[in-house]
C-alpha cells in the first residue's frame, strides 16, 4: 500500500459519505498545495541568500 493509499483509506474511513475517486482527488489536490507551498518557500529562501551574498563584502575589499 503507498502512502497515497493510506491517506485516502484514512479519509474514507473518517467521511463514509465520501467515494473512493472523490477522496482520491481531495488527497490529489492537497498534495498539490503542499508542493506549491514548499516550491515558493524555498525560492523565497533562495532570493534571501542571493541578497544577503550580494550585501556582503568579499575578502579582497576588507
């Protein structure tokens, strides 16, 4: 059983009303949202360290 699997057998158990494709999409999407979420954290990390290396002086100018 993959993880996908799992959450979705767990979400099925906890809303009985749910169908399989349903709860299959509802996983689908959250999954989505967590790796956009995680994609713009790190590029927001990534522009922070560009700024900071730009402010620093270098070793040859101190």
């Amino acid at each position: 059983m993959s993880k996908i699997d799992g959450k979705v057998e767990e979400l099925l158990a906890k809303h009985p009303s749910l169908t399989k494709i349903e709860a299959i999409k509802i996983v689908t999407e959250k999954n989505e949202r967590k790796k956009k979420k995680r994609v713009e954290k790190t590029d927001r990390s990534n522009a922070k360290k560009r700024r900071n290396e730009e402010n620093r002086p270098n070793v040859d100018e101190v």
